[in-house]
C-alpha cells in the first residue's frame, strides 16, 4: 500500500514543533485529506517557524500542550477523533542531558508513559473497525543500543539494549514501556530506532548546523576528542518518509530500525561541510578547515553507531532517497538561503527563555547527538 492509499486519517503528531517532528507534520499535510494534529509543549527548541509553509492549511491544527498531562492529552484524542499517534516529542540531547538529566527523565520516560494511558484509555473507547485500525508509533534513536567497534557488526531489532549517557537510557526505558504495554494490554504500537538526522531546520546547537553557521561566522569548528567517533547520518525527508511508511504499512508490535547508509567519521562531516562552504561561499582568506578545534570529549561518547535497516527495506519497501553528499549540499544550502530562520535562534532572541541553555560559548555545547 502506498503512503497515498490510506485517508481520511487524523494523525496526532507529538513534538511536532521540533526538527523531525516538523518535518513528519511537514510531510503528513501534503495530503489534505488527512488531518495532522500536532502537540507540542514549545520547549526551546520547539518553533513555530518549521511549520509555517503549513501553518494555515485547512488540514492542520496546533496545540500547546505537554505530553505529561495525560488527561489534557486523552481530551485532545477525543475532540479530534484521532486515528494514529506517531509520538517523536522527547528531549534528544546528549550534552543537555549530562548536564541536567531530571528533564530528560520526565519527558522521555513519564511524558511516554502518560502518552502511552491516554492512548491506551482512548483505544479502549474506539468502535472495533476504529481499534482495529489504530496505531501508536513510538520514535526512538540507535544510542539504545550503545556503542560499537570497528568491524562490529550494525545495530540490528534485537540488538540488546546498553544505553550510554541519560538521554539514551531515557529513551531505552520509553521503548521498554511501549513494548510493555503492548504485551500487557495490547495495544498497537511499533517502535523506530534511527540513526542521526540531519537537514532543513536542525536547531543549531547540532553538530551539522553548528558547524555551518560556526563556519559563515569566522568561529571556531568544535570537535569532540579527535572527531574519530562514527555516526551514520540520516536526512531528516527520508526520516519522515520512512514514518510515513511505517505508519501505512508497518506490522503492530513490530520494530523497524531506520538508518541513512551513511557511516561518516565526526571529523569527516566537519572536513566535507568546510569543503562544500569553500565551494559555495570561499572565505577572504584561507580555508573553512582552518577553523576546526578540538575540544576535551565528553564523558561516556560513544565510539560508533551503525544502523542495520534491512527489515524497513525488505517489508516496507523503504530506502534513503539521499546519499550523505547530495543530503548534506541541501542542508547547507538550506542554511545559507534561510537566514531569517536560523538568525534569530543565534541572536538570542528566539523565544527568549527557551533558549536560556544556548550560551555564547556555544561551541561547548557541539554534539554528535540527535
């Protein structure tokens, strides 16, 4: 079945203000005969300004609303009639969560599991064609699995999980509540695991976006240890493409990891930024890499992450449309034609309190991360 067969659907969407999350609302509304419901609490890295392109489209509502309040929740499932929730709202960076990990802990963990009663609350209320078709597609990350070697091989469904830092055991225990209760109650989830993601609208304290912006202002270009660390690298389009299949397609109960086939060295990405820039926008004087710096590694960085998505390939049919090359000369492009996107974030006066944590140090705050 293809991703434009299934309609009429009203899709919840938590988190839908965020860099994937806009994007998956993004990509659901180009169907108008789906309606996207988006629930977003508007943290700091929440902005209103990703989904302005579909900001008045007849098909698309917003609400303000924390996950955490489960009862909130379940009322907006009801007024709205949903028929699926692809729940991406979670609190993803790694260097924030050492640094504070209590709000990773109530967003990931408590904010799932108030999601995950007010779904199941709902579910139990639907006529049986209704639960039937119902699902509740949870959006996690590889960092569950820990790390790997070179020579090890990419992380497949059954890897065990091994969570290395607060972010990642955060989100490994939300996928063990879903997996839970979809034993215990049966209600229908499937759970993703993706690699990194990049592209369009990534908050720029992300390595990618960082760097970039970093490089057009004659800053320096942090890198964590010496940037031998291995991400695979995942365009944020195909990433909500492939949720958009697996919400059509996908088998409930089923886990379905997602991944870009592209392994790059930390190091790497930043050289092939600083290339690309060198290409588009030449510096007065030298090269972009002339900027890069090393900086101390954080505790607990893990070595690799590789995804194996051979399942989504297999049973869904599903595959990166974009090669890290031709994804990242979008991802700068993007960058340097949408100024008054980004601008604001960096001046500081983007939504004020919400960007409270983006000091002018920031090249402190680089992370390989989600």
């Amino acid at each position: 079945m293809t991703a434009n067969e299934k309609s009429g659907r009203v899709i919840a969407v938590t988190g839908g203000a965020g860099f994937i999350g806009s994007a998956v609302c993004r990509r659901l509304a180009r169907n108008r005969q789906d309606r996207i419901v988006n629930i977003d609490k508007l943290t700091y890295a929440g902005n209103l300004d990703n989904l302005s392109e579909i900001a008045e489209a007849p098909n698309y509502v917003f609400y303000r609303q924390c996950i955490c309040d489960g009862p909130a929740v379940l009322e907006i499932l009801r007024r709205e009639r949903v028929d699926a929730i692809l729940h991406l709202a979670a609190e993803s960076h790694v260097d924030r969560s050492i640094e504070g990990a209590a709000v990773f802990l109530e967003t990931n963990v408590i904010g799932t599991f108030a999601m995950l009663e007010a779904a199941r609350t709902y579910w139990s209320e639907l006529p049986a064609d209704r639960a039937e078709r119902f699902r509740f597609v949870h959006v996690s990350t590889d960092e569950v699995y820990g790390d790997l070697q070179p020579g090890d091989a990419a992380f497949h469904e059954d890897t065990p999980y091994d969570p290395h830092s607060p972010y990642s055991a955060s989100k490994a225990s939300a996928d063990h509540l879903v997996s839970a209760w979809r034993s215990t109650y049966g209600l229908p989830v499937i759970i993703t695991n993706c690699s990194n993601n990049y592209g369009p609208y990534h908050f720029p304290e992300k390595l990618i976006p960082l760097v970039i912006l970093n490089a057009l202002d004659e800053r320096p270009l942090p890198v964590y240890g010496t940037g031998e660390n291995i991400r695979d690298w995942l365009f944020v389009d195909d990433h909500a493409e492939a949720l958009e299949v697996v919400l059509n397609s996908g088998t409930s109960g089923r886990k379905y990891n997602i991944g870009g086939a592209a392994e790059k060295t930390n190091i790497d990405v930043v050289r092939t930024i600083c290339s690309v820039l060198d290409e588009i926008v030449p510096r007065a004087q030298g090269r972009y890499a002339d900027l890069i710096t090393f900086e101390a590694d954080r505790p607990g960085h893990d070595f690799r992450y590789a995804i194996d998505a051979r399942r989504i390939d297999e049973e869904l049919g599903w595959r990166p449309r974009e090669t890290f090359e031709t994804g990242i000369r979008k991802t700068i492009r993007w960058f340097l034609e949408n100024q008054w996107w980004w601008e604001p974030i960096r001046s500081h006066s983007y939504g004020g309190e919400r960007l409270g944590l983006l000091r002018s140090d920031s090249t402190k705050l680089a992370t390989q991360g989600h």
